[in-house]
C-alpha cells in the first residue's frame, strides 16, 4: 500500500524512493549512506506526512553520518530561499553563477525604452551576445513562477528593444532570459519557448536548469552553511558575498564575521567539504 506525502502546496502524491535517491545523488551525497537513508526515512513515513517533514529528517540523519557537512549541499533549495525576502541577494547570486560560467555581468542597469525605462536585474554577454535577464525570486515553498511573470519579462524586453532605435539605446540585446528559483507553471514554459524566451528555473530545462548549474560547480549559497548563524549570513550577504567558495579564495570575507579560530577552521572545512 503507498504511503502519501503532502507537498507544500497541498497536493498529494505517493512517496517515491526513486525521487529521495535522486535528491540525495544530485547533492552528492556519498552512494554508500543512500541505502540507510532510505531505510531511516521509510521507518518515519505515515500517511500524509509532509514532504518537509521528510526533507527535515533527512537532514538530520546526514548531520549525524559520517558527512556531517553534505547536508548543507541537501538543503539547496531552502538556502536559495533564505537569499530573501527583497531578491535582491538572488539577483547578485545569479549574476555570480554566470561570471563563473564565464559570462561579464552587470546588475541593476537602468535602460530607456520605447515608452518607460526599466531596471534590468543582471545583464549577460558572452561571446558578444548580450542578455537582458530578469530574476524572480520566491521566499515560500511552494510557490510556482506563472505566465503572468514571463509575459511581464518578455513586455519588458520588447519596450526595451525597440527602444533601441528609436531612443538610440547602446544596449543591443539578442537574448531574453527569465531565472527563477521555483518551478515554473507550464503555461510560462510554453509561453516562453513560443516567444523564444529561455527559462532557467527549478528542473527546467532538463540541462542547464538552476540547481544543475550551482550543483556541478559547487556555487552554493552562503545561506547552505551550517557552521555560521543567520546573523553572519546576513553579514556576508550585505557586503555582496554570496558564494560560499569565495570565503575560501579570499579569506578577507570570513573576516568580516570575526570568528573564534575555532569556529573559523569549522567554516573552512564545511566549505572544503562541498
């Protein structure tokens, strides 16, 4: 008989050991702990659980392993989300995902279009193409990015496009992107790919999604670490430090939270073990 799990949004679905092991492969997890972590949530399940019941427990089994850090790689998701509640910290961790993949960036430009100006969150060029992207950032579990949200992206990108010749604008853009931290509706997808925008979501695209571009490159959050207090995150975060391997190439950062040697050598190796 399947056991059920709620999800955030209310739905209900039958538990999948399938998708707990693929969880715990993409966050590299070692293979030998994902027969014993299965084990140990499947004695806990009971009818309806919720699914962050289930991701609660995980965590705590992977803190009392032999790889006590791999559960601030588990806990991806919810450390984007701590990124909030403004957006703005989302918008410069996307920005320092794609200068990493090689891209210059620029963030918050203020661009004249046809009708109105407008705030572009990050600019991408690469390869001499320049991309208009637009990041929107949820703080609660659950949430799905709507076709509102692409067709707001793309009104955007059209004022500013035309803008180009009429207003003599220097911003040649070839690309629009929408980046979000959520699944997207299947309508946005739609719309998108009709439109010929790309989306960069939660599991969409099946390549080059959100958590496969931090996941093979290890660019967690800073908010992935457990050996610091939210009070230090925010530090970090408001002197636009959102890497968590940047406080390993420039030790200057970890500065900033004065910590005892102690906790100090606690956060490098943390960071080390990512």
């Amino acid at each position: 008989m399947d056991i059920y799990v709620t999800k955030a949004n209310g739905h209900k679905e039958p538990f999948s050991e399938a998708k707990l092991r693929l969880s715990m492969k993409h966050a590299g997890v070692p293979d030998k702990l994902h027969d014993e972590a299965v084990s140990h949530i499947k004695a806990l399940l009971y009818p309806d659980i919720p699914t962050g019941e289930v991701y609660k427990r995980i965590l705590e089994y992977l803190g009392r392993s032999s790889y006590p850090y791999i559960g601030s790689r588990y806990s991806l998701k919810k450390a984007i989300m701590e990124l909030g509640p403004t957006g703005y910290p989302f918008e410069k961790f996307v920005a320092a995902i794609l200068r990493f993949h090689g891209y210059k960036v620029k963030t918050n430009e203020i661009i004249n279009g046809l009708c109105i100006s407008h705030e572009v969150d990050v600019i991408g060029e690469k390869d001499a193409t320049k991309i208009m992207i637009e990041c929107k950032f949820h703080n609660n579990i659950g949430s799905h990015t709507d076709v509102k949200v692409a067709m707001y992206v793309m009104a955007r990108y059209q004022d500013i496009t035309v803008g180009m010749v009429s207003r003599n604008n220097t911003y040649r853009f070839k690309e629009v992107w929408l980046v979000t931290n959520t699944k997207c509706s299947q309508d946005a997808i739609t719309y998108a790919q009709c439109m010929g925008m790309k989306i960069v979501s939660w599991g969409y695209p099946e390549k080059g999604n959100l958590q496969e571009l931090i996941e093979s490159n290890n660019l967690h959050p800073v908010t992935c670490l457990n050996s610091i207090s939210t009070r230090e995150k925010k530090i970090l975060l408001d002197n636009n430090v959102v890497l968590a391997h940047d406080l390993i190439e420039n030790k200057m950062f970890i500065d900033l939270l004065n910590l005892s040697n102690a906790n100090r050598i606690a956060l490098i190796s943390e960071i080390q073990a990512f």
